[in-house]
C-alpha cells in the first residue's frame, strides 16, 4: 500500500515538471522570436533613416517640395531630433520618402565622360 502511493506521487510530479517546463520553453522561444523580429524591426528603420538623412543633406534646397525657404533645414532638423525618439527616426524617414523623395526625385546630372 504505501510504496504504490509513492511510484503516483513520483509519476505525477515528473509529469508537471515536463509540462512546466515545455511551457517555458515555448514561451522562452515566442520571447526570443520577438526579440529578433523587433531588432530586425528596428534595423530596418535605422537605415531608412539613414538613407534620408543622406539624401535630405545632399539634396539642393530648390528640389524640395512646395515654396518654403527652408524646407531643407526643417526636414534635416525633423530626421536628426527623431533619432533621438525611439522608432520615431524610422516613421520620419518614412514621411520623408513619401513627401520628398517619391514626390520630386532628385534631379541627376548628365556628365558623359568620353
């Protein structure tokens, strides 16, 4: 009577162990895939913001969009201060594509070299 009881208890504490532990790694595993997705995320955002800053800084102020005098230092001053917010720099970059770069693209010059 008493070693059978035993042989139960033993059975069933091993069983929760495996089930704990399972739940654990399966949840250790959906932490470390959102950790990853969001770095990859987060890189993502870090060279587009990249990309526009460059193009914002070499681009001429008359190839911006619209009448303003100083449309060139108020986007290059909305990408440097949005670095500093986190993820903001990436949804920035973003505006910046759509509103200047896909709206007036930059303007190439010709130089044939013969």
């Amino acid at each position: 009577m008493g070693s059978g009881e035993i042989i139960v208890a033993d059975a069933a504490d091993n069983l929760s162990a495996a089930i704990g532990s399972t739940i654990f790694a399966g949840l250790a595993s959906i932490w470390i895939c959102a950790a990853v997705i969001g770095g990859l995320v987060s890189l993502f955002f870090l060279v587009i913001w990249i990309i526009a800053l460059v193009d914002c800084a070499r681009r001429k102020p008359e190839e911006f969009p619209g009448d303003g005098e100083n449309a060139k230092t108020i986007w290059l001053v909305i990408l440097i201060a949005t670095f500093f917010v986190t993820q903001m720099n990436g949804i920035a970059a973003i505006v910046y594509y759509f509103m200047v770069m896909k709206k007036c693209p930059k303007i190439k010059n010709n130089v044939n070299m013969h």
